[in-house]
C-alpha cells in the first residue's frame, strides 16, 4: 500500500480559524488558540505523548490515535517549529517540546534561513528545508518509506500545500467555538475545484470530525 500526504486532527474554530492572532512563545497557538485543541488535551491519545496516565478514551481519543499512527515523517512550517523570525540567532531553540519531543521520525521544517539538523532523544530529528515546499515532501517522502507523511501545520503551510493539491486526505475537528480573528484555514482556496471531497463525517466527545481526501 503505497504511503499518504496527510493532515490529521488539524482543529479549527466554527468561523474557520486554525490559530488565534499573535503567535509569540507565551501563546504558541495564537491568543486564545488553545481552545481549538481542548477536544486533544482530553484524550489518552495526547497524554500519552507528553509521558502522561489516563486520559478518556471515547470517540476523539480513537480518531487522534488513528491520527498518529501509521506515521514515518512530519512536515512543519516553521511557525510550528518555534517563535523565532528571520536568521536563526544561535542554536539553542530546539522546538517547543523539550529534549524529547513527540514524533520520535524525521521532521522537516519549511524555512528560509539554513540549519544544520538537530538529534532529539526518542528518535526525533529536525531537519531544516530551505528549497520549498516539494522539496520538502521529496525529502518526507524518502524518509518515510511506506508510511505515510503527516503535515502538522501551521495554517500558511497547510494552505500552501493545499493550493499546490499536494495533500492526499485532510482531517479537520471542528470546534463549536469562534475566534472571530486570526489564521483562516480556507480563505479563498475551493477545495471542490481542487478535487476534493468530505466522505465521513463523525461527532466526538468535543469536536465534529470531518474527512476530506482528493479524487
């Protein structure tokens, strides 16, 4: 089975927002960002990630483990990376997730300015491309083998990708909240023209689950 483009568990608001405005290192998912991902926080699935017990384990828990499995490489916009802007000042931001962070495969962050591949434990490497956006997904794709290639985001990089009809299947949770301000996900891009199509629709515990994939 040959592998996928995908973007899992990606949230946004009612109003169409996947981050609030003002992204800075106090507020990674924008002010007021991190309503979007309450349905996540709930779930065994994330608490695993971060080393955590429990967790619940309904609808939005079986929807963000199948999210997460299957994966051999990441693809990240540089936003998602950290907050630092323009040339990197010096090697000591190495992601917002600690000397361990959650992928434990190659990532490969979209940027403009070059560094040298950062080693995390837990079989994590950050590997910085600076040719674009197919570039990127050459190198995924290498990396991945038969796995699939998940597109963690941010906003402007999902929308990218989309514009270039890049991604195989895209999974949105929407969350009855609005934003009202922000990054929009789909302002001006028709994803029908594109080709693509919603085949499942699932209500979880906190969010809508909606399936998208491309004809």
């Amino acid at each position: 089975m040959s592998s996928k483009f995908r973007v899992s568990t990606f949230a946004i608001s009612i109003d169409g927002f996947g981050a609030g405005p003002n992204q800075d290192i106090n507020n990674p998912l924008g002010v007021r960002g991190p309503e979007l991902m309450e349905w996540f926080f709930a779930t065994r699935a994330w608490k695993k990630m971060h080393g955590m017990p429990d967790g619940e384990t309904g609808i939005d828990n079986e929807i963000a483990e199948h999210g997460l499995s299957g994966i051999g490489a990441w693809i990240l916009g540089r936003n998602m990376f950290g907050p630092v802007r323009g040339p990197w000042p010096d090697e000591s931001w190495k992601g917002w997730w600690g000397e361990e962070p959650p992928y434990h495969v190659p990532v490969f962050v979209l940027t403009h300015h070059p560094r040298a591949p950062i080693t995390m434990k837990g079989g994590t490497v950050f590997n910085f491309v600076t040719d674009g956006i197919h570039a990127a997904l050459e190198q995924a794709k290498a990396a991945a083998g038969n796995r699939d290639i998940r597109l963690g985001g941010g906003v402007s990089t999902i929308r990218q990708f989309l514009q270039a009809g890049l991604v195989d299947e895209l999974h949105l949770a929407i969350r009855p909240v609005l934003l009202g301000t922000g990054e929009h996900l789909l302002h001006d891009i028709d994803l029908r023209a594109l080709g693509y199509e919603c085949w499942k629709s699932v209500s979880g515990e906190r969010a809508t689950h909606v399936f998208l994939k491309r004809g």
